[in-house]
C-alpha cells in the first residue's frame, strides 16, 4: 500500500517525504518491546535502522564485522555503516515474525526499512 501526497520535488518535498509506504510493527528484545512502523524496500538488500531511533529505544548497537556502503540509484555513497543492531524479533502485519539484525545508519527520515534479505 503506497500512498504519494501531493506536490512535487519542484515545491521543496523529497521524494521520501512524498510517500507513506509505512507498514505497523513491534520490535522485541530480552530487554525492550516496541510498537513502531517500518518501510518495506525492495530495491535494498538488507534491513536497516537510525542510529537515533535505535539509542532513543535503548536497542543495543554492536560492531559489526560487515560494514556496509549504501548507495543511492545513482551510485553515489549516502550513508557507511560499521554498527549493527542486537538481534530483535520483528513482528509485522501481527502474524509474520522473524529475528532480525539492522544496520546502523543516519536516516531520522526513514528510521525503519526492510531489504529483501
């Protein structure tokens, strides 16, 4: 379910900001629950998450052995990522669940999106 608002880019709006393609949630851990929403993206091959929305969740932020660069469709770097999440179980849509990892990265935008992986 995509929904695109009014206006153009042409009147200042990002494209982000002109689609609300967000989908409910509930992020797990051993030491936290959360009801929040997440961006489902298919051109992304992994899942990632905002470095604010993960310490404002008190969701512990790892290392992580594989870093890696996101590109926009031109090519260009936007954001590198060398933080990973704690594993969280993610429930969406109230039946499908499944443990995940998200790379950290800076996008307070978009703070939640899904990859295909």
């Amino acid at each position: 379910m995509s929904i695109k608002r009014t206006g153009s880019a042409e009147e200042g709006r990002s494209l982000l900001s002109q689609l609300t393609a967000l989908f409910p949630a509930c992020f797990q851990t051993s030491s936290m629950s959360l009801q929040g929403a997440v961006f489902i993206d298919s051109g992304a091959d992994t899942e990632f998450m905002d470095e604010a929305f993960a310490n404002k969740n008190d969701i512990k932020l790892i290392p992580s052995a594989d870093t890696r660069n996101m590109l926009a469709l031109d090519g260009h770097s936007m954001n590198n990522s060398h933080l990973r999440t704690e594993e969280i179980t993610l429930t969406v849509g109230g039946n499908h669940q499944e443990k995940v990892t998200f790379m950290i990265i800076n996008s307070p935008e978009l703070p939640v999106a899904l990859g295909t992986s």
